[in-house]
C-alpha cells in the first residue's frame, strides 16, 4: 500500500507552529506533497527539511514569503524535477515531480487568480502551458499522481455557495472547462471524487479566513489527487484531515495498492 498526503500549509512555519509535524509523524506517508511553503531554504528548522524518516525535496519561489512546492518522502527518487521550464511559472516554486521506476509524484501549486484581474490572466496563461506538459505526462506510459491545490473547484458540488460564486475566480467557466478537458480528453482521474462520487460537505478542503467559513462549513474543494487511470482504480481509501487546523486548507490522503 501507498499512502500519499497533499496537503497546502499556507506557510510551512506557519503549519509546524500548528503542530503539522507532529500530526504527519503519526501518518504512516510514504509522500507528503506539500504548497504554499511560502518560505525558502534557509528559513527550514531540519525537522522541516527532512522529518523523522522522511526526506524533503523542494522548488521554491525566488520572491521571499510566497508560493513554494516541497514533497516529504521515505523513498530515494531516481529524478528529481524542479519546474516546468518555463522561467514566469519556475520563479514562482509551483511544480516538483520525483520520479521512480514506473512512478511519478508531483507536487502542485496551480496559480489563484482572486487577487486582481492580472493574476486572473496569470492563472489562464499556466493552464494554457501547462496542459500541453499534462498530455506529455499522459503519453509517458507512467503512472502518475499530481497533488496539490489546483485552485479551481470542478463541479457544483464541490463548493457550497455555487451559484454566489460563478463569476469568480476558481469556479469560473473557463476553469472547470478546462478541468474538464483534463478528465474526459486526457483521461486523467480525480481520485477522491472517484471513490465519493456524491460527498458534498465532507469533501471541501478550503475554507475563507474571512467571516465564519470554517465554523458554517462553506468551503471548496480545489485540493485533489488527479491521476492516471490505472493508479487511480488502485486507491483504496481517501481521507480529509479536519480534526485539526495547520492552514486554511485540510490535508487530503489517498491510500493507493501500488507497489514500488
């Protein structure tokens, strides 16, 4: 069995000031992806490096406090693969992928567009480039799982207040179109939905910091395991941590039969 966490800690210091490093000691995780580090290598306590029996990897954004991908892992990879190669989205720390024989984890960090209508346009341009780098990934004869924060709710279901929100960014038309396009053209599966197919108020993993959003349960789901179908008909079982709080995300952890 595989069990893998994303989990977006809105801060890495942050989280482990929360107690994140505590909690994942008890996870039993072979792969920790993790978002929003929002912070670079020299502001890492070892513990944040490489906890327990976890080693870390990490791509992080060059401006300070911002964005930032990493993955926690008990296994040696083959590669390790910082970026796109596309200098705009690399300066911002939104891609990490370890490779393995017949495996490849990926750590996502999809652009949030809710700041100005120039990151809105910032959003669309990574889509637009990266899907192309997706239908690569597909066409690799692999197995892969991209977790992360994709910043985009997918269907009614995945957000409580639907119809308040379809103009804005994350649920706009655009963006669950091209979720879409991932699904049905590239035949990528989104794991938990696959095992949950009708949770509604279980399966948000983000919630506002403004007003009483954690407490009234209006959240979103933009957090996922997206992966090939042969991985996904694998997963067993899949989780969202709430019992505590590190971020204004909730960790999401899929249990996969694959073997390494």
């Amino acid at each position: 069995m595989l069990r893998i966490i994303s989990a977006n800690l809105n801060g890495i210091r942050s989280a482990c000031n929360k107690g994140f490093l505590d909690w994942l000691a008890r996870q039993d995780a072979d792969f920790v992806c993790l978002q929003e580090l929002k912070a670079q290598a020299a502001d890492l306590s070892d513990a944040m490096r490489s906890p327990g029996e976890h080693t870390g990897h990490f791509h992080y954004a060059e401006k300070k406090g911002y964005s930032g991908v990493g993955i926690y892992t008990r296994h040696e990879p083959e590669r390790v693969v910082e970026g796109l190669g596309i200098a705009d989205i690399d300066a911002e720390g939104r891609y990490l992928q370890l490779d393995y024989p017949g495996l490849s984890v990926i750590s996502l960090y999809l652009p949030s567009g809710s700041s100005s209508e120039e990151r809105q346009q910032a959003k669309f341009g990574f889509m637009e480039r990266f899907f192309p780098h997706l239908a690569e990934l597909r066409a690799a004869g692999r197995e892969v799982v991209i977790c992360g924060d994709w910043n985009i709710a997918h269907k009614e279901i995945d957000l409580k207040n639907w119809k308040s929100n379809q103009k804005n960014s994350g649920f706009l038309p655009e963006e669950r179109a091209w979720l879409s396009r991932l699904l049905d053209e590239q035949d990528w599966v989104d794991v938990f939905r696959r095992l949950h197919p009708e949770a509604t108020g279980e399966s948000y993993t983000w919630w506002s910091n403004r007003g009483q959003a954690w407490a009234k349960n209006v959240g979103w789901r933009i957090d996922y395991h997206i992966a090939t179908p042969a991985l996904a008909d694998s997963a067993r079982a899949a989780a969202i941590y709430k019992d505590e709080r590190f971020s204004d995300h909730a960790p999401l952890t899929v249990d996969y039969a694959f073997q390494l």
